[in-house]
C-alpha cells in the first residue's frame, strides 16, 4: 500500500509499489470525466522525462494519484513520487490506454 510522507515541512512523497496501480486504474475509470485532462497531459509530457523523472506537481497532473491515494497537496510546496522504475513505465502504459480509450469514444 502506498504511503505519504513529509521529507520536510515543504516537501511530500508518495511512496508507491506496482499493486499501487490497480488503486489508480479503479479511480480513474470511475471518475475518467474528471482526470481527462490530466491524462491527456501526462499522455503527452511523460515521455520526455524518461517516465520516471516526469513532475505531476510542475503539470498540475496529481489529483488522480491525490484522489486515489487519500492525501492533499494543498499544504506543501512540492511533492514527489518515489516508485520502482517499473512502476513508471506500467503507469504511462495505463495512461496511454486511458487516453486512447477516451478518443476511440469520442
């Protein structure tokens, strides 16, 4: 199970494993109207960032992991997510179907 923790008073990380995604992918289809845009972006960016470097706090793009992994940003001045570099690449690969499934339903 993922977990948040403070590095300082400024400063948040998820720590999340691959079991983490199933998490994501149940959020994400039950409320996909209000992540569309988030995903499209994360779509779009991640690959540049060599998947595991990509910054959801820069992109706006962390309500999804937010939302299903139960913590706030709101408070903090960055966060950061700590996950095996395999988890990245299952994430985009998540995302892609996501974005994909949402312009075959257009």
């Amino acid at each position: 199970m993922a977990t948040v923790r403070m590095e300082n008073e400024k400063d948040m990380v998820l720590e999340a494993d691959l079991p983490d995604l199933q998490i994501l992918i149940d959020e994400a289809t039950r409320n996909f109207d209000s992540y569309k845009d988030e995903i499209a972006m994360i779509y779009e960016k991640m690959p540049k960032f060599d998947y595991k470097y990509f910054c959801f706090y820069a992109y706006s793009t962390y309500h999804l992991l937010e939302a299903a992994m139960d913590f706030d940003t709101s408070n903090v001045g960055h966060f950061r997510l700590d996950a095996p570099e395999e988890f990245y690449y299952a994430f985009y690969g998540m995302i892609a179907t996501l974005h994909t499934q949402a312009l075959v339903e257009k």
